[in-house]
C-alpha cells in the first residue's frame, strides 16, 4: 500500500480481555517497528522487526505482550489480560532496510475499560 | 535507553512570529529526525539529518545537526495556524535499529 495500515483504529476492550492490532507496513519495508504513545506523552519503542525476525524486544513492557510478523509483512501485536495502564495509542512503522528514515501509520487507540 | 530531552514542552506563539525547539541527548547519535504529529495522526517526518554539522531547510523549516553530535534543534519561521502540533526530535545510534524520541513540544499558534 502506499503508507502504513493500521487496524483497527480504536479498540475499547475490557480489562482482562486479549486484543490483537495488525499492522501491515509499506509495500518492500524489511524493517517494521511497533511503538507506544500514552497520552501526552512521547513515544515508548516496544519491538523491532527486520524480516520476520525481531532482534530487538527490549521494549516490551511485560509478558503480556507479544508480537509476530509474517511473510516479512503483516504484524499483528497481541496484549494479553489487557489493564487500564495499557490504553494508548499504539503505533507501528516501517523502514526500507535498518538505518533509514522510518515512516509511521495513523496508530491504534487502544482503551481498556 | 538514550536519554533525549526537549524543550520547550509547550509554546504559544502568535501566527507570523519564528519557533525554535531543541533536544539534547545524553549519548551520540549518527542520525537526527523531526517529526511532526497532528492530533489523532501518526507522526510524519518534517526532516532528516544524517551529518554532525548539517544544516538542512524545508521549505519555513530548518533544522541542524549538532557538532557534539548530542544535540539538533529545529526552526519554524513565520508560523502560521496549521503549524499547530506536537513536533518530536528523534535520534538513533550508530549499528542500533531503534529510533529514540524525545517527550514532544506541543506548539500552538494563536491567529
């Protein structure tokens, strides 16, 4: 596609619950990244993807989150037994390779009630 | 992780009159990005600066590339109403694949 794809783009779940956001990146970006941006604030990195491999997890805040990557595209997030302190907007990018200029979609607003 | 601090947090500036805003790092980057995001909207790249020194325009923006390679800051000249946003300063380390944000300077401009 011709930017980075998000979805959904608002999700209200409830505590406890598991949710799922996809993320499908630039048509021929190796290197996906998922970022966190609570309110207010600036952005949280949490996993790097090059490939369908993640060399970088150290951002994820605890084990209940989790994300994979496929074909070398489309990744999904997963949080799971989700908490309050989870709600923000969750944003994903893409880069054509390691190094380089990466290019951000609109996120996903993220509320757990 | 990298320390990145920017300031100022906030600013209100009336439309016609420049901006500047800066970050500082507490360790050396190879590379500096300004970005810009609307509210409910991913951030969009304004600026790239990939060489200590470097001094780069787009069109009413200029930003420059620390020598100390620790520090950018980013200019708005003769801001108008649609300048309103949150600007981030972004930098990343040399073999690391991590981008680091600074916390944001929320702008806005009064007509």
């Amino acid at each position: 596609g011709a930017g980075v794809s998000q979805s959904p783009s608002n999700k209200v779940t409830e505590k406890g619950k598991d949710v799922e956001l996809r993320c499908d990146p630039i048509s021929g970006h190796t290197a996906l990244y998922w970022y966190r941006q609570s309110l207010g604030q600036g952005l949280e990195f949490l996993i790097y993807f090059q490939g369908n491999s993640a060399p970088d997890k150290s951002g994820l805040p605890s084990d209940r989150f989790s994300a994979e990557r496929t074909g070398g595209s489309v990744s999904t997030l997963t949080i799971q037994r989700t908490q309050q302190e989870d709600s923000a907007v969750y944003l994903c990018a893409s880069s054509p390779r390691e190094g380089v200029t990466i290019y951000f979609g609109e996120g996903s607003w993220l509320t757990v009630v | 992780g990298q320390q990145l601090n920017q300031s100022p947090q906030s600013m209100f500036i009336q439309e016609g009159e420049d901006v500047s805003m800066n970050c500082t790092s507490s360790s050396i980057f190879n590379t500096w990005l300004w970005y810009k995001q609307d509210p409910g909207e991913g951030p969009v790249l304004l600026i790239a600066l990939y060489k200590a020194g470097e001094l780069t325009s787009n069109g009413r923006l200029t930003a420059q590339f620390g020598i100390t390679r620790k520090d950018s800051f980013l200019n708005i000249s003769a801001s108008i109403p649609s300048d309103v946003g949150i600007y981030f300063c972004a930098g990343q380390t040399i073999g690391a694949n991590n981008l680091f944000f600074g916390t944001g300077t929320r702008l806005t401009v009064i007509p």
